[in-house]
C-alpha cells in the first residue's frame, strides 16, 4: 500500500512560495549512512531524493535514486542478492552523493523554484530554513501532485 502524503490545503489559491507546496519534513540521511540504508529508505518511503546532513545538521548533499542505481549498478553486476547487499552496505552515501546541492528557501518564489527545476533538469530542491536547517524538499512530484488534485 502507496504512503500517502498530508493533502496540500485547498484555500482556492494558487501557491506562490515553495513552502506552500513543498513536502515538510523530509527523510534524510546523515554522513556515513550506507547505501543500503539509502536504498532502503527510498523503497520503504517511496521516495527518489534523499537529502545528506553532517552530523551536525547541516545539508552537505543529494542522494537521488538514479545516483544510487548508477553507482551500484557496476559495483553489484551479476552478484547475488545476499552479496549485493553486503557491497551495499559497505559503500558511505558521500562516495554517490552530489555534494553541496543548490537548494531555496521556504519563502521563495514557487514559480522560480519551478524555472531552476526545469533549467537544471533537477528533480528536487532542498528546502533549507534561515538557520539553514532542512525544513522540507521540493520535488517534480510536489507540483504533479498539485495540479492533479491530490
């Protein structure tokens, strides 16, 4: 069964700021958390970003599903499942991650946010607060969601 995410409000309003459509609190991981871990999270959360923190809290990284497959792809090869989770577990995201990711904040415009998304062919955006704390994730699927009503 689909995890289903809390409805974005019907006010009858367009959003405007990415705070309005964003996913608050965000599944994160911390540096050196494995790939297994990541992998796990994204199949258990259903989700495809997953934003790095230091141990101290603060954004270092992206981990996306397409990093995490490509990376694993070579490295796993034709090895069983039981070998393959034991290199997973071997492998720190920060090796696969993309470090020091471009992110917004939660005020800012949703329609420039969608420009960066879409000029950058990224498929998120970290949302980080003014002690640059992560708040929330834009993502392709936020604004999917939107305008398909749900």
């Amino acid at each position: 069964m689909p995890i289903r995410r809390p409805r974005q409000k019907k006010t009858g309003m367009r959003p405007s700021r990415v705070r309005d459509l964003m996913t608050h609190d965000p599944v994160t991981l911390v540096v050196g958390d494995t790939l297994a871990e990541a992998y796990d999270l994204m199949e258990v959360r259903h989700v495809r970003h997953i934003p790095v923190l230091s141990k101290d809290g603060e954004l270092v990284g992206l981990l996306t599903e397409r990093d995490l497959l490509r990376a694993a792809g070579p490295a796993l090869g034709d090895l069983p499942v039981s070998a393959r989770q034991q290199v997973l577990s071997q492998m720190p995201v920060e090796d696969v991650m993309v470090r020091d990711p471009e992110s917004v904040g939660p005020e800012h415009d949703l329609s420039s946010a969608a420009e960066t998304l879409l000029e950058n062919k990224f498929g998120c955006l970290p949302v980080l607060g003014e002690s640059a704390e992560i708040e929330g994730i834009l993502t392709e699927s936020d604004f999917v969601r939107f305008f398909a009503g749900g």
